[in-house]
C-alpha cells in the first residue's frame, strides 16, 4: 500500500511539473520506470487517492503558508516505531505541500525531517548520502526535487515491503491523509476558493471506507499485537470522522462543516502528542 501511496505522489507530482511547459529542467535519468510500472500495479489495489491532488487546487489559486506545516523541531523527540510511521507520512504531505507551491527552501527541509523518520524505520537505501547529495545539488531546481524526493520514498515502501514491515504502512498513510486535510482546511483562501476546499474535503468521504479496509486486510495479515491495537485506535477515529461527513452531507450547514474541521484539527494534534 505504501507503494502505492509514494508512485501516486510520484506520478501526481512528475505530471504537474510537466504541464504545458515544453522544456524541462530536471534530468530524466532520475525516474526508475521498472519501478513505477511496478507502483502502478499495487496502486488499483485500494485506490486511496493522494494528498498532491488535493494540494494542486492550492498551489493554482492560493498561497503558500509555512505555518500551517508541521514544526519540525518535533523530529527530536522520542518516537516509537508506529509513531516513526505516522510523522513519516506527515512530513510526506508537508513535503508535497512544499513542492506544489515550488518553494525549494522548504521542500528541502521536510525533505530531511522525512528522511529521519524513514531512517528510524531502518529505510538507509533510500536516504543515504547519495539522496542528500543529490537534493543540495538541485536545492534550486524544484523540478529535481521533485523527481528525487519522490524517487527516494518509492525506494522506501520497495523496503519496508520486501522485509515484509507491511504493519507500519497504515500508519505513514494515515498520518499524510489527516496531515493533508489539516493543511487545506487551514490555508487562507479567498471566498471563491473557500467553496472549493470545502468540496475537496467533502470529495475524501469514501476514501476514508478505503483506508479502514485496507487495515481491517493488515490485520488479518499480521498477528502482531501492539500494532493491531494501534490501528484499531485509528479506525474508530477514522470510524467517528466518517459520522461527521455523513452527518454534513445531510446537512450541509457551516456548523457541520466545522465539526468535521475541528476532529481534524484533534487528530492532527492527536498525532503530534
């Protein structure tokens, strides 16, 4: 799944960047085409859409706001390994949030904090020296950095899956999807852009079913105990959270708009703790 999750942010990201633009500044010869043929594949499993095509609407209409990232002086603290897994997938959408709006500084900078996380997750084929030459190399191509970050977390979930670590992936692809709507929801927005946010939000109900399947499957594939405890926790969150979109799709007032904005801004805390 985490395969998945990375050849989608890979693919979103590497069309956008090609647009209508007819020449190119970053070199091809990073992109693994074996590798993503392969992502496309285990990619219809789920289809569990990525946060990169909720950001692109932003990156067109709004403006970059770094407050609303996560702070990355939170990677110092002492983590377990499920808690790795969820600030992994945090940083992924901060990353993306980054590179949607083209800013190489930052996208530099959670760049890294992702790469501590996946470290801790014993992912070093992927965040080696040769990734971090690579990206201050290009710290001004964001075009490249595109291709490189995104190239490296594909390497990551290769990894994680081969060694068969298949019970952490719902946590790194929960932590981006609640990161991620945290980040829409409080992006400054003009009137005209407000109505669509709203939507984009409204458009992940049905990827919530997705994501509590996919874990109810990790369940019955492992029998490890703490992280089947883990994970339920995040389905009854993800359970209460589906409440409230249907409770708004019943009736779409500002009041239950709110609330569905409010448990985000919960779990988003929740995760952070």
């Amino acid at each position: 799944m985490l395969r998945k999750f990375f050849a989608v942010l890979f693919l979103s990201v590497f069309a956008i960047s090609c647009g209508d633009d007819e020449e190119q500044n970053f070199d091809e010869s990073f992109i693994d085409k074996d590798t993503l043929i392969e992502q496309n594949y285990i990619y219809e499993q789920y289809s569990i859409p990525l946060p990169i095509d909720l950001f692109k609407f932003l990156g067109e209409n709004g403006c970059f706001q770094p407050d609303v990232m996560s702070n990355l002086s939170i990677k110092d603290r002492y983590y377990t390994q499920v808690q790795s897994a969820m600030n992994l997938g945090i940083y992924t959408a901060d990353l993306a949030y980054c590179t949607i709006f083209e800013n190489g500084q930052n996208a530099m900078a959670y760049s890294d904090a992702a790469s501590y996380f996946a470290n801790k997750l014993s992912i070093e084929d992927a965040y080696g020296r040769p990734f971090v030459e690579r990206l201050e190399r290009n710290v001004d191509n964001i075009d490249s950095i595109k291709i490189i970050t995104n190239e490296a977390y594909t390497k990551a979930c290769n990894y994680l899956d081969k060694k068969g670590v298949y019970n952490v992936l719902p946590f790194v692809i929960y932590g981006a999807w609640i990161e991620s709507l945290y980040l829409i929801i409080n992006s400054d927005s003009d009137d005209e852009l407000i109505i669509e946010t709203k939507q984009k939000i409204i458009d992940e109900y049905s990827v919530i079913g997705k994501i509590i399947t996919y874990m109810y499957d990790v369940q019955i594939e492992t029998s490890a105990y703490y992280y089947n405890a883990e994970m339920k926790v995040l389905i009854s969150n993800l359970d209460e959270l589906k409440e409230l979109f249907e409770e708004y799709s019943k009736d779409k007032t500002e009041g239950n708009y709110k609330k569905i904005a409010d448990r985000i801004d919960k779990l988003k805390k929740e995760m952070n703790d």
